[in-house]
C-alpha cells in the first residue's frame, strides 16, 4: 500500500508514462525547485559545459610509469594517459559528484581536432580530482581496493550507463525493481539495496498481475529499443528485462539528467495534472505492490521515506568485505565504515521506523553546517526526547548517559551517532546505525571502543571497566584480549617496540582491520600527539591506498603541513620520501 497521510492515491508512479519531469514542478514549487536548481543532488551528473573545479591544462599527473595530462582544446576536455609505448586518449563527456570530488565519463577520442573518430561508449575514466586538497587520484583509489598498476589508468572499460547512472540520475521505478521482483537471482546497476539488509529489515515486493508487468516491461524494452520480453515464466521476462537494460539503456534512456524531483517522489504525471493526488515514496502500481516483511508491521510513510533515500545511500559495493559489528558484506552485514551507506545504516538502528532522514538533512536545496552541527548538542536532543521522554531532563540524562547533561557529552548523538566512518574528504563523519556504544555486539567485535572515540587517554581495560560498573554490563574480557592483543595483519616495523600503554586508537592502528584503521588513524590525526608520527608514517605503504590518504591527512594536522610525499607512487617509496622530510624538520 502507498503510504501518505491523507489526499487519493496516484493510479501508478513506476512506469516511464508516469513521469512528468522536474520543470512540471516549478509554477507551484517554486522557492523548492530553486533550491533544488543549485543543489549538489540536481548537479551530481553534469554535461561538461557545466563548470569544472578540477585544473585543465597545468602540470601532469605521474602514475607510476603513466604520466596523465588534464587538456582543454577549446571547448573540449580530454585526459591522455601516456605510458611507455602506449598512448591513450578520452574526451570527457560528463562530470559526476561535485561536494568533494569531481569524478568524469568519457569517450575514446581519435584526436583533439574536429571531426576526430571518436567511440561511442561512455566509460567511467580513471581519475579524480580531489577539492581538499587539491590534486588527482586515481578514481578506484576512493574505495577500498588495493595497489593498482599504472596500466590500470589506460584499460578504464566500466560503462557509465551500466554503474554509475541510476543513482546519479532520474530513471523510472520500475526499472530499477527487476531483482526485487524476481524470485531468480538478478545483479545489474538497478538492484536495490534490500539484499544488503538483514532478512527482517529487508522490503519485499510481489506481484498482483503477471500480465500486467510484463507488458509494462515490454513497453520499457520497446522505448530502449530491445526485443520483446519471453512469454511465460516471469522471471524469464525479469531476467531479459535485466540484460536488454544493462546493454542498451544510455543518456538518452534517462528521465532526467541529474537526481530530479521524481528521483525521490517517483512518477508523479498525476499529482502535476491534479494537485490534489498526492506523490507517494512507495511503488503505486496495478502490477507491484509491498508486502510487509513475515513476523513484522507494515512499512509506515517515515519507513518508506528513509526507503526512498536508502535506494542510493546505500554504498558496501566495493569488494572490501568488513563492515562493522563484526560483519561481512557476503553474509550478515553491519553497518557501511565510508561515507554514502547512511540511509542503509540508518535502517539498521531502531530510530527509522519514527524519524526520517528529513528530519536533520534537507532533501532539496544544501544542508546549513551550522545547523547539522547544532545537531550535535545538547540544544538538539528534543529531536529524540520527543519519543524518549524520560531523558528530557536533565537528572533523566544524567543518570542515563553518566554524562555531565549540560557538557558535549549530554548530546544524544555524540553517543549514539559517533564519528567513526570515513567521508570523502579523508576525515571522520557520523555512524547512522543509531545505537548505544555499550551494546555488546560492537564494543566485542569493533575497534576502536566507541567511548574511545571520545576518551582517547583512557585505555581499553579502563574504559570496558567503566562500562561494565555504568551500565551493568559484561563484556567477554577474553574475546577483548584477543580483538586488542592478537598479532596484527600489519606490525611496526621490526624492532620497533609497542608501549604498554598504548590506548584504544593506538592499539586499533597497529591490530586492526583497514576499516577501522582509517578511525585510528584520523583519531590521532584529531588529538595532535606527534608520539602517533611513526605510527602514521609507517601506513603510507598500506596494501590499501586509500589509507595512504587518510595517514597523510593526520601527518598534516599532527604536524602543521602536509608532508611534500607523491601517493601515486608505490607505496613503498611514498614511505620512504616521508621518513626523509621528517629527518630535515
């Protein structure tokens, strides 16, 4: 059922007929839709006459044994990689992301002159421009994935359509409802993220009428011009419809360049011919409907809103498996440890079945840093005091957080929304997986301790010894042996000693996994002790680039500038150019 508090209900909002654009939006929207206008979610896909932040035409980007050249020839963008004997040139076609990177799609071009053969296949290219602090990387280098060779800058072969655009732009529902719909299993660039739930926080679909979704499945296949779907066995007809998509649908497919109002609010031709039939966050249509997961309550309107984001913000895509409370990205997967799996995180905690995502960010226009810090005091704790009332005041706080209620720990969500994730600029950015830094399934299987996060002077045993006397808690001391004291993946370097002091941040850089790593590292980068500079400097070889980064970054704020080292060499010589600076300071 469609989930809207009052107002008819749309006849149906999934197929490309119900799709009415953003522009229809304006005459009665119109501060929304300015706001919209300038967003990063309407300009997270871009044409290239759109503006570029990324510098064209100064010094080359080396790559290894690959030297890359950012050209502008008129009005045209083109990145050639050069390697010894090989050549590769792309014309940039589009302009991905725009809040902390600019990422770009392209063609192979024949030449730089007009009228040079060029291909027609927009592929994902293999650089990125990072804002802060200002330089190219290579693009896989933004997740986790390790050391690349530079050949890796000349085969780029991931087709825009086929990765990056659904999210990135307006497509019809139904199209990216084929695996939900399937009792086969189906992987392409549409899947939702329900998989990536546990089975009782997943959103099933069923289908009322076969007939009636395989002819709206034929209509679409008939627009990207594929052949007709199977008759008969509807996952066949998924199926096809799955493949046809992945191989024909292109820029032209598209609803709307960029994420569009019906991005969110799905096909909403109705609503815009009559104002008074309301858009809905969940699919409305003669051939799918939701069906409440077994043994749970029907998915409210706040549920199906969070849903809506969960779509996208959604990211454990990488072929890292960790994620956090312990968990594997192929089995039962915690929460997402980088910036984009926020909606999915969010899901997981208790709150989203009461508080949208709405509730603290501003879905239309850009989100005020001012008041998202606000957040983050305990000025905003009548957000969640609303529904938790008994710690309105401030003995009620008191005694529930065991925490001065006045001071930066009475906010609700220092605790309960911690920095531990990585966001895209190399620091730390809140966990949506709203929940207690006591709960046992993540103070036994994460590290660092989440009250850590805070108290980065106290040790391990110190801080589980307050928890335990706090909150009645017992914790398994033997499983915390073993997280803390067991021999790490990555050690100093031989005949280096580990203090016997070393606190939780410290422990988890030199013991952890990647992932939480990455937390240790901008954790000592945040308290400034320059006793954590060996530490760092020995992770500028991480098997894991992206960790090069994030130690680099911490160096800089530990230290006051950023060490003059080139990560887009071998990690080794990275290290070793550091160890050098470090012996002239």
């Amino acid at each position: 059922m469609p989930h809207e508090a009052t107002g008819p209900l749309l006849a149906s909002n999934a197929e490309r007929s119900d799709y009415a654009g953003s522009a229809s939006c304006q005459r009665c929207h119109e501060a929304i839709h300015a706001a919209w206008s300038a967003s990063p979610m309407h300009q997270m896909t871009r044409e290239m006459g759109a503006r570029i932040r990324a510098p064209f035409g100064e010094e080359p980007f080396r790559f290894g044994d690959a030297l890359v050249s950012a050209e502008r020839h008129g009005e045209r963008h083109y990145l050639r990689v050069r390697r010894p004997g090989e050549e590769r040139l792309w014309r940039l076609t589009r302009v991905i992301g725009g809040r902390y990177r600019e990422d770009y799609a392209g063609v192979i071009a024949g030449g730089t002159e007009p009228g040079a053969r060029e291909g027609t296949t927009e592929v994902i290219l293999p650089l990125s421009w990072v804002f802060d602090p200002g330089e190219w990387r290579y693009k896989g280098y933004s997740v986790m994935v390790r050391e690349r060779p530079p050949h890796a800058l000349t085969t780029a072969r991931a087709k825009w359509t086929e990765t990056c655009s659904f999210c990135h732009n307006t497509v019809p529902l139904l199209s990216t409802l084929y695996d939900e719909l399937s009792t086969a299993r189906i992987a392409y660039q549409g899947s939702t993220p329900s998989n990536l739930l546990p089975a009782a926080r997943q959103q099933r679909f069923g289908v009322p009428d076969d007939r009636a979704l395989a002819r709206a499945v034929g209509a679409e296949l008939a627009f990207l011009g594929a052949r007709p779907p199977p008759a008969g066995d509807l996952d066949a007809v998924l199926a096809h419809a799955a493949r046809e998509t992945r191989r024909r649908f292109d820029a032209g497919h598209l609803v709307e360049l960029g994420i569009g109002c019906e991005a969110c609010h799905h096909g909403s031709r109705a609503h815009v011919d009559d104002p008074r039939i309301l858009p809905s966050y969940d699919v409305v249509s003669p051939f799918v409907e939701t069906r409440p997961v077994p043994g749970q309550r029907e998915v409210g309107h706040v549920e199906a809103q969070n849903r809506t984001c969960a779509r996208c913000h959604s990211v454990l895509f990488s072929r890292y498996r960790p994620t956090w409370e312990g968990g594997d990205r192929r089995g039962e997967a915690g929460g997402s440890h980088v910036n984009s799996g926020e909606a999915r995180d969010f899901l997981l905690g208790g709150c989203a079945l009461s508080m949208s995502c709405t509730t603290c960010h501003d879905p239309h226009g850009v989100d005020d840093p001012a008041r998202l810090a606000a957040f983050a005091t305990p000025a905003a704790n009548g957000t969640c005091t609303s529904c938790h009332e008994a710690y309105a005041s401030p003995e009620g706080l008191r005694a529930h957080a065991h925490h001065d209620p006045e001071g930066e720990a009475g906010s609700c969500v220092a605790c309960h929304m911690p920095r531990k994730n990585l966001g895209l600029g190399y620091g730390l950015t809140r966990y949506h997986r709203i929940g207690s830094p006591t709960d046992a399934e993540r103070v036994e299987n994460d590290r660092p301790l989440e009250c850590a996060l805070c108290h980065a002077d106290r040790s391990v045993a110190t801080l589980v010894d307050d928890m335990e006397r706090l909150w009645g808690k017992r914790y398994d001391r033997a499983r915390l042996a073993a997280l803390y004291g067991a021999r790490a993946a990555r050690t100093p370097r031989a005949g280096a000693e580990l203090p016997l002091d070393l606190d939780a941040a410290a422990l988890t850089l030199t013991r952890g996994q990647p992932h939480e790593q990455a937390t240790a590292m901008a954790l000592l980068g945040e308290r400034g002790d320059e006793r954590a500079v060996p530490l760092l400097v020995d992770q500028l070889d991480h098997p894991y680039p992206l960790l090069r980064y994030v130690a680099r970054e911490a160096l800089t704020t530990i230290l006051g500038e950023r060490p003059p080292i080139d990560l887009s060499q071998p990690g080794d010589a990275a290290e070793q150019q550091a160890r050098a600076w470090l012996l002239t300071r």
